[in-house]
C-alpha cells in the first residue's frame, strides 16, 4: 500500500462517524456473552479431517449424518 493509498483510507475511515479512531490509551473490551451462546443455534466442534472426509465421500447429506449419529450418542439425561 502506497502512503497516499494509507492516507485517503484513514481520511475516509476518520469521517465515519459509526467509527471512531482509537485513541492512544483507550482499553478495547470484550464483549459480555454467556459462554455457550450461539446465535443460530450452531456451534463448532473440533472433528479430525479424516473422518470428516469419510463422511463427505459418503454422500452430500454428511451434516446432516453426523448430527443423527452424535444425537443417537448423547447421553438420554443431557437431552433435558
């Protein structure tokens, strides 16, 4: 990126009033959420590519597989 490039996006980025620039000194905060939140419902699960690839080769529906497998595995109390 040139200096002029670098210049005209912080002039830009400076006139947006949704964006105030950091000043120096000033602390970023996270954001407060539950540790479980999931905004649509979904969640990420670390699964070995390996066996995701099991999964893929066996048919487009390879989300769907798992998630009928890990629900018929999920212990009956944790359903409540």
């Amino acid at each position: 990126m040139t200096q002029q490039e670098d210049a005209a996006i912080t002039a830009e980025a400076l006139e947006d009033p949704d964006n105030p620039p950091i000043e120096d000194g000033d602390r970023l905060v996270p954001l407060e959420r539950p540790f479980d939140f999931v905004p649509d419902g979904r969640a990420s699960v670390r699964i070995d590519r390996d066996v995701i690839e099991r999964f893929r080769r066996a048919g487009d529906d390879w989300e769907e597989r798992i998630n009928t497998i890990l629900r018929k595995a999920a212990p009956a109390d944790a359903a409540e």
